[in-house]
C-alpha cells in the first residue's frame, strides 16, 4: 500500500467495509470535493488494476468495488497492514489528538502526534490549532511550548466532560455502542478506544458490566454507554493519579443514595481486576446513574432549587400553541413528561454533563419549523439561568412535544359521521356495528332520520353522512349512499373520502402551523427600552465579598430613582442565587436578574469590581468574576420587554463579542451593543 497516500487508503478501506458507500459522505468526512474524491478513485484504481480489482461510481454515486474474488481479499490483507490511524479523517485525528491530550500523564511532543499519524508537522501543528479553539469553549487552555510539550490545563471536571463530548463526536451513536456491545465494531472506533484507553483495561469493563448483577445499567443505551466511558476514564486518570477531588459533605450525600449501592457492586468486581477507584470516582460514577437531581449550594450540601419546572414546561407549551397555532396547552400528560424533563435537563446543563441525542439530525430534519420555535423559546428560558441549552436538549424537547401534536391531531382527525337509516333501529345498528369495525378513523356515529338532513339542520357539524337511501340535498359532497351491509364497493367509497378527508386536514394544519414572530409593539413598550437604555449604568467599585456588592448594586439603581425598595430588590437577588448557579462558564462574568413590582422600570447595568470574586461555576468548578451584569424587570412587563431583556442573556452566553464589550468596552460602547442586540430581535 505504500504507492497509496493516507487519504486514498482512507478511500479504499471506507469502499472495502462498508461499500456500497455514497460520495456524498465522503466528502463531508474528508472536506473535499466531489471532483477530488473522483480523481482519488481514478489513481486508486491504477493501483488496483494488478488486482483485476477497480471502484466505479453508479448513477447514484455510490461507490462499489468489483472484481476478482482473490483480489479483493488479498487488497484487504494488505490494507490491514496499514495502521488504521492513518486511515483517519482529518477530524477523526483531531478527536483522537484532543483525547490522548486529556488522559496523558505528561506532556506529550508534537512529533510524537506526527509519527503517530504519518502526517507532517504542519497538519498536527493546524490540528493543534483547531483543538485549541474547541478547548476554549470547554473552559480549557491548551498548552503549547516548545520545551515543555503539549498539555491542557483547567478543571478534571470540565476535562472529562470534554473528552465524552469528543469521543460522541467521533462516530454515530450507533456504532459506538456498537463497540460496547461487540456488534459490528467499526475499525476505527476500536482503534480510537485502544488508543485513549488500552486494549487490557477496555477488556476488562466490558467483562464486569457484562455480569448479571449489573444487567440493571442496561435500561438506557445512552447511559449505559456514558456509564462505560465514565468507568474507564476514572481508571485511567486513577493510574496517572488525576484523580477529582469532592468536598467530603458531598461524597456523604452521594453515597446515602440507592444508586450509590450498584456502584459499590461494581467497585467489588473492579477490585477483584485489581482496580481500586477512590471514594470520589464512585461517588462521580453514581451521579451519571440517576436523574442528575443534585446541585451544590453555598454550605457545600445537595439541594433542590427552588424552581418550578412545571412553569417553564407550561412556558414552552403555550409559545408553542401560539406559534404552531394547535392548542396543546391543556395537555397533563405532556406538562408532566415535560416538566420532568426540563428538571433532568436543568441539573445536567448544571454540571456540564454532556447530553446526548442519537437522533439529532434526524429531529432537526424533520421538523425544522416545530424545532425552530422550540430552540427560540427555551434559549430565552435557560438563558435565565445563565445556561446554553445545546441542539440535543432541544431534539429531545421537540419530540415530546411532536407527540403531544400528533395526539391532539388524531383527535382533531377523528370523523364525525351521521347515519341516517329509514329502515329501523335493528338496522341502522347492524350498520353503525359495521361502520365501526371497518373504519378506525371514524370517531363519533350518530344516528338519524331523513329530518336531520334537511336544509334547516346544522349538517356542518358532521364531517360525513351515509344514508341507506338516497339523499335529494344539493351541495353536499360529504354524503355517501351505502347499502346496510356495507359492500365492498361502499368501503371502497368510504375509504376514499377518509383518505381525502385526512389530506385535506393535514394540508389546512400545515398552511397554519407557523407563522412570523410579528406582534403589535406599542409606542410606549418602544419609548420603555428606549429608558431602559437611557438609564443605563457602567459602575466600578471594590468589595470584598459578594453580599458587599450587590448592597453597592442597590444602593446605585435606588439612587437614581428605578426603585424605591432596595431591601426588597436585595432579598429578591439573594433568593435567585439560591436557584443556580449565576455564573456564565468561562467568561469571569455573572449575570445576576429578577422580577419585582418595585421596580418603576426595567433595569439594565453592568458593574466591574477591582479584585475579583472566586464564585461557583457549572458542576462543581469556581472561576474568578470581575464583572457583573444586573438586569431586573417587573413582574408584569409586556412579552416585548421580556423578550428584549432574554435577548440580553441569550447574547451573553452565545456571543463573545458581547463578553468584550462588558468586560472592556465604555458606557457608550455596551449600550450600542445593547441596542444592536435588541433591534435584531424581530429577525430571530
């Protein structure tokens, strides 16, 4: 294979192991064209025709390979020859790059990447690049010098929710859980694996979850399969001594859980391997069992804020109803379901745990207007809680609420049908008994007489008539004449109209289901951001712990005559740090907001504080904050003024451009920012 370069190889396994293999797909992995990938297959095939051996595209532009039996396996032994790591896409390498980085005991060399690969030193040195801008938005610095190596610093906690979201990116869901599973094992995830983790250890999980008194780990493949990647990185960074570190009141908490037991029974199976994880590896691995319920408060104890889900369950339906023009608002089963979500997905988003949707895609594809409203709204809601909720939580959220839709259409689909039978009672029964067995989407039956088709009778409340005699009336196209024993021909008829009912209803709910974000602004809700603006404040002052600074925060929006209760407002501050954390990860920012009737007008300000305050971050992480933006509403104020403040907090945890400004910028540069995020609300 040495007359083939990587990429071509690459070419050749993908056609070999999984062909037929679309260009398509391809060329995404690989970041080429189409036309570069067809000239790839034309030197390929100069290699193979010693072979007898060549790949051809179909009309489909699938590529197949065909050829002489003894050839092909003869190829194939000579490619497994060829490391498979030099098979990997560019952004496979990347991946498998970020994951040593995370799990190496000591800084590795670049050269040692380079060899690794079989790449020059430019492409590790581009590679470097691109995972150290993926790094920054995990709140990890990549390390980068000469002398000393390559290494990543930051938190172990935020280290390894890196290292899953890297190895989830790698493939689809499918085919690693393929690999967990020992069904149809992708040859590259099997290498990344041995490569992050070796051979001996992966062997030996695999084993011991295997056993029957773990078999309860098995309900939910996600889990199940973040649970296994969470055991074998606890043992790898228990040999290079890498080990989290918990305050001991937590590992208290954790381990009076149920949960906390089937661990134990795996740390009995892993010391018998010669495993011995500590206390606060257990007590990590117990929280990815259960809902992820746990948050830390200030006294360092687990504690359920003080949120109701169910509000902002409720918040997303009735937006949802509004946009999508269903109503779905009275719906318990979907306000229950939902609200349970909502308080899972909140805690994960809490600790940063990364949230996994094996069909994301696919939602997004199949429900772009529905998932467009939805990711709208619930950015706006968990934004409020300094959270970003990713696409996955969003996919996830659609779905329950595409199903509430779909339960609410079958209603809504279920036809209303008049009987009339001048025969009798005996048959018009024989008739609705028939009606009944052979039509599922028939929903109401009722029976009539001739007198209920009459020109004076409401017949716009039936959606179809069948009548055993026929019917004089004009302009009635929804009656049907059918015999009382219901002939194939009159079932034919009748399925007919079902058919062409339901079109008709699918096509009136899909020209309304959406419509613009348009609504009737006032004048004065105008004039309302135009002084909240005007009232903008840029303060710097020096405290020494946070209840000092938001007493100078009160103290400044009471000054200048926005409230007339500071004490309320303080209270009020105080009781929202209660709820979660007000930190926005990696920017040394927190956003600090509440509502209250003591408020003339909305507020928006930012203050900078000299020495910085060490604050909680997501999970259980601190990062120094020295600059603080307040944004407080009444608790009254129009959807407009909400949705103009919720832009705010989308802006701050979305656009680093935004964190320069408050961080760096002037009075008058944040408030052109201000403006300019507020006057692109109606384009969202």
């Amino acid at each position: 294979m040495d007359n083939l370069t990587p990429r071509q190889q690459f070419i050749l396994s993908k056609v070999l192991n999984e062909g037929p293999f679309n260009i398509k797909g391809l060329d995404k992995q690989l970041d080429i064209s189409t036309r570069t990938i067809l000239r790839e297959i034309s030197s390929i095939n100069k290699y193979l025709k010693k072979y007898n051996v060549s790949i051809y595209n179909d009309e489909d532009m699938n590529l197949i390979i065909s050829g002489n039996k003894e050839g092909i396996e003869e190829i194939k032994v000579s490619l497994n020859s060829v490391p498979i790591q030099w098979l990997f896409s560019k952004e496979q390498r990347q991946i498998v790059i970020g994951c040593e980085l995370l799990t190496a005991k000591e800084p590795l060399k670049a050269s040692y990447f380079g060899h690794k690969f079989n790449v020059v030193m430019g492409s590790i040195s581009l590679d470097l690049d691109s995972i150290g801008k993926i790094f920054v938005t995990k709140n990890l610095c990549l390390i980068r010098k000469r002398t000393h190596g390559i290494s990543v610093e930051g938190s172990e906690w935020n280290k390894r929710n890196a290292l899953v979201e890297l190895l989830f990116n790698f493939k689809p869901f499918e085919e690693l859980v393929g690999f967990l599973y020992d069904e149809k094992i992708d040859q590259t995830v099997n290498s990344l694996f041995n490569i992050v983790f070796g051979t001996q250890i992966i062997s030996m999980v695999k084993a011991i979850l295997n056993e029957p008194e773990l078999s309860c780990f098995k309900a939910n493949d996600v889990k199940y399969f973040s649970l296994f990647l969470q055991i074998l990185l606890a043992i790898k960074k228990t040999e290079n001594y890498d080990n989290l570190s918990l305050p001991d009141k937590i590992k208290d908490e954790i381990s009076s859980l149920e949960d906390y037991k089937k661990i134990k029974v795996l740390d009995e199976m892993l010391r018998e391997n010669g495993v011995n994880l500590p206390d606060d590896e257990l007590a990590y691995l117990c929280l990815h069992l259960g809902d992820y319920r746990y948050l830390l408060n200030k006294n360092n104890n687990f504690t359920e804020p003080d949120i109701d889900f169910r509000d902002m369950a409720i918040e997303i339906i009735s937006e949802v109803s509004k946009k999508m023009k269903i109503d779905i608002s009275k719906d318990t089963q979907l306000i229950k379901d939902l609200s349970q979500h909502i308080r899972q997905s909140f805690y994960m988003l809490n600790l940063g745990i990364k949230v996994i949707n094996p069909l994301i895609n696919e939602i997004q594809e199949h429900y772009p207007k529905l998932y467009k409203v939805i990711n709208k709204t619930c950015r706006l809601i968990f934004s409020r809680y300094n959270l970003k909720i990713p696409p996955e939580e969003v996919g996830y959220i659609t779905m329950h609420i595409d199903v509430a839709m779909q339960r609410q259409q079958a209603i809504l689909r279920k036809i209303k049908v008049l009987i009339v039978c001048p025969g009798g009672i005996g048959t018009a029964r024989i008739l609705c008994s028939k009606i009944q067995s052979l039509f599922p989407d028939i929903g109401s039956l009722t029976v009539g007489s001739l007198n209920d088709v009459s020109p004076k009778s409401d017949n716009d409340k039936y959606d179809l008539i069948l009548s055993t005699v026929p019917i004089s009336l004009k302009n009635y196209s929804n009656t049907l004449q059918v015999s009382p024993f219901v002939t194939k021909n009159d079932i034919e008829k009748i399925n007919d109209f079902i058919f062409n009912f339901k079109v008709a209803n699918q096509e009136m709910f899909m020209n309304s289901t959406y419509e613009s974000n348009s609504e009737n602004i006032t004048d004065d809700e105008y004039e309302l951001v135009n002084t909240m603006l005007k009232n903008f404040e840029l303060k710097k002052t020096k405290v020494n712990s946070f209840v000092d600074l938001i007493d100078f925060i009160v103290d400044d929006i009471y000054n200048i005559n926005v409230t007339n209760n500071k004490e309320v407002i303080r209270d009020l501050i105080f009781k929202r740090e209660e709820k979660g954390n007000v930190v926005v990860p990696g920017t040394n920012i927190a956003l600090i907001h509440t509502r209250s009737d003591e408020m003339f007008t909305p507020f928006v300000g930012v203050y900078r504080i000299e020495k910085p305050l060490r604050m909680e971050s997501i999970g259980f992480t601190t990062e120094d904050v020295d600059t603080f933006i307040v944004i407080i509403a009444r608790s009254n104020e129009s959807n407009y003024i909400l949705q103009s403040l919720g832009k705010i907090s989308i802006a701050l945890i979305e656009k680093e451009e935004f964190i320069e400004v408050l961080k760096l910028g002037s009075v008058t540069e944040i408030r052109n920012y201000l403006v300019e995020i507020i006057d692109k609300l109606e384009e969202d």
